[in-house]
C-alpha cells in the first residue's frame, strides 16, 4: 500500500471542527459530505477508517449516541462496552496490517470534535523509535498518507471480513 504522504490543513480542520455540526453524528445520519468507511457497527457503537490517517488502517471508534465526556459520560457498563469494541477492531486492525505496536487513544475537546471517539492506529514494524509515538500520529510530524478511494474501500472490506472473524 501506499506510503506517498501529503501535508495537512490543520488551520482548515480546526475551523470545521470548532464550527462545524459533529462529524460522527453527521456520519451516521448519513449525511452528504460526511460518509466514512464503516468496519464495524452494532446497535451502539460505530468504527470507521478515518479520513486523514498518519498510518495505514487508523480507525476511529465511537458511541452512537453523541457523548462528550470520554469517562463520565458512561455507565462502567457501557465504558466497558465501548473499550470491547475498541479491542475488537484493533486486533482486526493487527491482523490486516502489519503492525509492531497499537496505539489506542482518545482525544478532542469541549471545543471541537467534543463527541467521544477513540484512535486505533497501527504502528508498521521498523519504524525508527524517533518517528514512533506522537511523532507517528501527528499530522504536523508525519503528514497524511495518500490513500485513494479503491485502496481505502479494499482496506474496508479486508478489516470488515478480520473484524467479524471471517
């Protein structure tokens, strides 16, 4: 797969993010303008490839219901639903792509991007330990892969099938 990198817009991405209608709510009602590839969906939870990756396969994993406290939000149930999908699509992710360590984290604000998602990201194997960690994640450092639309759609169906066990 690819491995061509593209700068990234942040000033843009910020201003939809603090301005915009929540992307993930947008998403799931299936509005213009905001489909992802879906790899994993159950009556609550929701994953899907995000659009600007830094590594191969980064997923996003969120609950349907629009939730801005990434803890306090949720039950202990329903937390430890989520973090069940969490495991779930990334050791599809593992199985998919080559990997040397996952990264699992949750970030946005009060400010933007407020609905609760967690980043599923794969490490590749051989990457030197100054281009790992944040390094690999951030769009200032690593630039954006240069996925194309068929690419992303086969790397979809090829998590989707890891992901369901088939």
């Amino acid at each position: 797969m690819t491995s061509k990198r593209i700068p990234f817009d942040e000033a843009a991405y910020s201003h939809r993010s603090r301005t915009g209608p929540c992307f993930i709510c947008r998403m799931l009602a299936g509005a213009p303008g905001y489909r992802h590839e879906t790899v994993y969906e159950d009556d609550r939870h929701v994953a899907f490839l995000d659009k600007h990756p830094t590594l191969l396969g980064k997923l996003l994993v969120a609950p349907k219901l629009h939730i801005e406290d990434p803890v306090g939000g949720f039950t202990e149930t329903a937390y430890l639903a989520l973090q069940a999908v969490v495991h779930k699509v990334a050791t599809g992710l593992r199985q998919v792509v080559p990997t040397e360590r996952i990264y699992v984290y949750s970030l946005g604000s009060n400010q933007g991007n407020a609905h609760v998602h967690w980043h599923v990201a794969a490490l590749p194997p051989g990457v030197p330990y100054e281009r790992q960690q944040t390094n690999a994640l951030l769009w200032e450092t690593a630039g954006l892969l240069d996925v194309d639309e068929e690419t992303t759609a086969a790397l979809a169906e090829q998590l989707r099938a890891a992901i369901s066990g088939g």
